[in-house]
C-alpha cells in the first residue's frame, strides 16, 4: 500500500490540526480579526472571517463539505 503525508508550512504560531471529530483548538490567540483557512486534500481550502475578544473564547463553527457524484 502506498503512504500519504502533507506537510503545511505556517509564519506564525497559530494553528490547529483536527481531531477525530474535526474540531480544533487555537490557543492563546491574541484579540483581533482574523481570517480562518481550513483545507483538506479532497475538499480544498475554505476562507472564513472572525473576530476574537479581549479574554474572549471563540467557537467558530465551520464546515467544509461537498456533494457526492
């Protein structure tokens, strides 16, 4: 069987990797706003704009999806 691996290279210390149930956590993530990119090898990379609060936790709700043939 052949092997897959993907690498994503970042400028910055904020970002997540999913777990089984494809929810993430970014820790420590100063106020401001911000622009979420998910990607996923079939799916592509979706874009969704957010804005964080001084002491504020954020729950993003977001989903990539697509329709089967």
């Amino acid at each position: 069987p052949w092997m897959h691996s993907y690498a994503v290279v970042v400028d910055h210390p904020y970002f997540g990797v999913t777990g089984e149930d494809g929810t993430f956590t970014i820790a420590n993530l100063p106020a401001g706003a911000y622009t979420l990119e998910a990607w996923h090898p079939k799916l592509g990379t979706r874009t969704l704009d957010i804005k964080i609060g001084t002491g504020a936790k954020a729950i993003v709700p977001a989903r990539i999806s697509y329709k089967t043939e």
